[in-house]
C-alpha cells in the first residue's frame, strides 16, 4: 500500500489529535536508562515514538520486541522511542523496579517515569500499551492503543522522514543517549519458576533471561545446564538447543517441559537421550481468540507456567487470558479454560474470563491458578468442568492485606502450590509468599511485610535477613518452600517448621 495513503489514514483515524503541540516532560520527572533527562527541545528536528507501557502487561511486553526492531531498523537515523512508564499497580510505580523491568525485558530506550500517570494524562491516553507519534515540528501526528503496530508504525516513521528530510527540518544524525552499563556476573538472571523431580532429589529452574534451563541436586549443584544461553527456538542436543526466556518448567518421569515464554512455545527435553524439542509452538505469537490444533503448526501466546494430569499439560496462557491444554498422546494443543476476554467471571469453561494466568498448581481434581491482573487465585474443577475463585475481585483491586478471603488482597500473584486445603502463593508485587486456609477461609503473610520487619538490599551489609524482591514462583518440598526469588537472582528456601529464611548456594 502507498506509505502516503496509510499515513493519511492514520491522520483521520486520530480524530482531531493531528498537528496537536506534545506536551514536553515534565522536568522534574525521574528518568531511567539514560544519563540525563530529555526534553522535546533536545528532541527537536527528530521523529519521537512514545510507549506508554507498565511492566505488568502482558500486550506491552508483546510490544517491546516490536519497539526493538523499529530501533534496530533506524539505527543511525533521527529517530527515538521513549518508554513512558505510566504504572498500574503500587510496586509498579517504584522507579527501582522500574529499572529491574528495563534490565529483565532488555530495554534500550530511555524511560521516563511517569510519576501519577500525568504524561498518560496530558496526552489522553487510556490504556496499555498506546503509542504516540511526534513529528520533528513537535505535532502529535499518531496516536493508537493495543499491541501489533509495527507496520503502522514503521509506515508513518518513513513518511516523516521523507516529508521532513526534504524541507530541511530533520537533524543530521540522531541525538546521541549514554546508557548506563550493567554487568550481570550473577549465576541466575531473572530466574522464573522451579519444580522438583519425581523423587524429589533434583531441582529444574528457568534461568530466564540467561535463556537456559538448569538442573540442579537438592544441594545448589548444577548438574546439567540446557541451552546454548543464545536467544533462539533451535531443538536439539542440550549445547546446541536455545530457548529465550522461558518461565514454567513441569518435570514428568524422564521428561523435562518448558513454557518457553518468549519463543511461544511448549517444549521438551529428554533427559534419556539429551535432547530438546518443541511440541507446540511455531515461534511467532498467537492471535488472540485463536482455536487449536496440532501443536506443531498451532502460535501460543506467552505460554507462562505449566501442570500436568492425565497425559495432558495444562498451559497457563498469559497472552490469551485462557488455560490451554497440550495432548501427550496425539500432538493436539487447544484452549481449555477462558474465553480469552480479560476479566475475573466465574463460569463454565468456556465462559469464564481469567486475566493474565501466571502460575499453575494440581491439587487432586483441581486446578489452581495464579491470575495475576486480577490479583486472584482461581480455581478450575476439573470434574464438573466450572471456575471460581478463591481471592480476588477485579482488574483494579489490589494490596497487601491479610484476614478473612473477602477482605484480603493480593498483588500481582505470579506462583503458587498447592497443597490439600494450603494454598502458597509468591505474591510478586508484594515481595511476599501469603498462605491461603481454604478452611479458615483467610490469608496470612509468612514472608515479607508486614511479617517481616527486616527487609534489605542485596548488597545491604547492615542487615543479616534479605527480603524477597518479586519472587515468581513457590514449591514446597519437605516441609520447606523453595522460592524463586526473581529480582534478586536467586532461590530461598523458607524452613515452615524453623520459620527460617535461607538462600540455597547454587554452585557449579
């Protein structure tokens, strides 16, 4: 289609918001993954995407991916996207973990965070992820919610630079951003989820951002490492194959299966023959609203955490609001549970609506589900095929609170366990691991505030107990919780008889 139609079009689809002044950023506004703050006037003559984004979201990490290919494709030019930080959630406003979700999702952008979401407001936004378009003159020229904009996007960025290069008012060479340098020297990087073999000797963790899975003894002892540590969708032996940022890992007899999370894929490693394959998954990402089919020619969509009962894997479906369910015995992968819309609805299958699912649990016939954007604990009755929930009440609801389930609030859960009438969920947000009685009907907190009065810093010398930082997943084994302590890169185990809180030495 010809750039100049579609750029057109962008304009009516506007409604008025075209040739609109941007506002500038605020000056007093904290910036991130840049050495000094930015402002329109040093953007002038430069053609500025604007992300609004929280690091929650699963449709604005589906964009990032997207923003890196626009940048990697204008390298050199006189283009520059901005994340605009704009956060649901109270952790989310915190600008150090801002920072951590710009380390974990790679970031290369500057990142401006936008403190009581006045930058969202000045522009009319009104969800996640929206992006906004200023041309070198400083109009607003685009402005679009939802994840999938790429193309429009690239087209509107080509026109201008054209339009502009011709009447003199584009800058020579783009403004140059020093990022800050991080080294990670750490043995895990955004570790995921765990879980423990049959026997309960060994340990499997999703070394996430170091794209690998390992296998550890029940001591911190590497045993296999799985994966090139390359980004990439490569079966193969376990040097050879690639994952890129796999989340859920399920172990079943001599089988290992991952949520390859950023690949959107399911995949397997044998552990007999030392190899990995992929059973679902074409590496691009589902649409949403999409029917299964066989597993090797059927997208996910940000497959995050997985369960396993009569031969079939339950796959927790980030991207699709849905459970879904992969077949062992004929290849077939289909949705199993939520419409796909985003909300908290009890219903049949099919009719019911989950947000986000994170984590998956099996206890007997039920299925118990971390539902991360409703800040709730569902559970799915396998037998009489119906969803409830046990905690949570909407999209915006959400806190740290314990007490009676009608009362207590969740944030962000992204794990849990099971266990009979116990429920133990890694309550992300909250840095926290609460313990659910489905007897009691209440919620208490075992680690992290309020139980808790110290909480350090990893490198805090002053303090000889380290708080959780974002834990992503909980499993417990022999009366201990292991706990994937994600942002500290590392894994706690939580003695429940010595009310300890330790961290295991994963060593090669």
């Amino acid at each position: 289609m010809n750039k100049h139609l579609v750029f057109s079009s962008m304009f009516e689809r506007m409604k008025g918001t075209f040739g609109v002044k941007a506002h500038d950023f605020p000056t007093n506004f904290q910036w991130l993954n840049t050495k000094e703050p930015l402002s329109l006037e040093k953007l002038k003559s430069h053609v500025v995407i604007l992300d609004f984004w929280t690091y929650c979201c699963i449709n604005c990490m589906h964009t990032l991916p997207e923003l890196a290919q626009i940048e990697q494709k204008y390298k050199g030019k006189p283009v520059v996207v901005v994340g605009v930080h704009s956060a649901k959630f109270f952790n989310e406003q915190d600008a150090s973990n801002i920072q951590q979700a710009i380390l974990r999702y790679e970031i290369e952008h500057p990142v401006v965070v936008d403190k009581n979401m006045q930058i969202w407001q000045s522009y009319g936004v009104s969800s996640w992820p929206t992006i906004a378009i200023i041309d070198p003159a400083g109009n607003v020229v685009y402005k679009q919610s939802g994840e999938g904009q790429r193309e429009y996007i690239e087209d509107v960025v080509d026109v201008l630079l054209e339009k502009h290069g011709k009447t003199g008012t584009l800058a020579d060479k783009p403004l140059y951003i020093e990022r800050p340098k991080i080294a990670d020297k750490k043995t895990l990087s955004y570790p995921g989820k765990l879980a423990f073999s049959p026997d309960g000797k060994m340990i499997v963790v999703s070394d996430s951002n170091h794209n690998r899975i390992l296998i550890l003894n029940i001591n911190g002892k590497i045993i296999h490492t799985i994966g090139s540590g390359e980004r990439g969708l490569v079966d193969g032996n376990f040097e050879k194959a690639s994952f890129f940022r796999p989340q859920g890992v399920l172990w079943k007899d001599d089988k290992i299966y991952v949520a390859d999370t950023e690949n959107h894929a399911l995949r397997e490693i044998d552990l007999a023959g030392k190899m990995v394959s992929t059973l679902a998954g074409t590496g691009k990402q589902g649409q949403w609203m999409q029917a299964g089919g066989d597993g090797r020619t059927t997208s996910l969509s940000s497959p995050w955490d997985l369960a396993y009962k009569d031969k079939k894997i339950f796959i927790a479906m980030a991207g699709s609001h849905q459970v879904w369910a992969y077949n062992l015995e004929n290849g077939k992968v289909e949705p199993f549970a939520g419409s796909g819309y985003e909300n908290i609805v009890d219903n049949n299958l099919h009719d019911a609506q989950f947000a986000q699912p994170s984590g998956l649990s099996l206890y007997g016939n039920y299925l118990f589900v971390a539902d991360s954007e409703v800040s709730g604990v569902r559970r799915i009755d396998l037998e009489h095929k119906i969803v409830r929930t046990v905690i949570g009440e909407g999209l915006f609801v959400f806190g740290h609170q314990d007490g009676d389930l009608s009362e207590a609030r969740l944030q962000h859960p992204l794990g849990l366990h099971a266990d009979g009438n116990r429920i133990f969920v890694a309550d992300t947000y909250n840095h926290a691991i609460r313990l659910i009685d489905l007897v009691e009907g209440r919620v208490t907190t075992l680690i992290g505030k309020p139980s808790m009065k110290t909480v350090c810093n990893i490198d805090d010398p002053s303090c000889d107990t380290l708080g959780l930082f974002e834990p992503s997943d909980v499993k417990l084994h022999d009366n201990k919780l292991y706990i994937v302590d994600t942002n500290n890169h590392l894994i706690r185990i939580f003695d429940l008889d010595k009310n300890v809180l330790q961290t295991l030495n994963i060593s090669e």
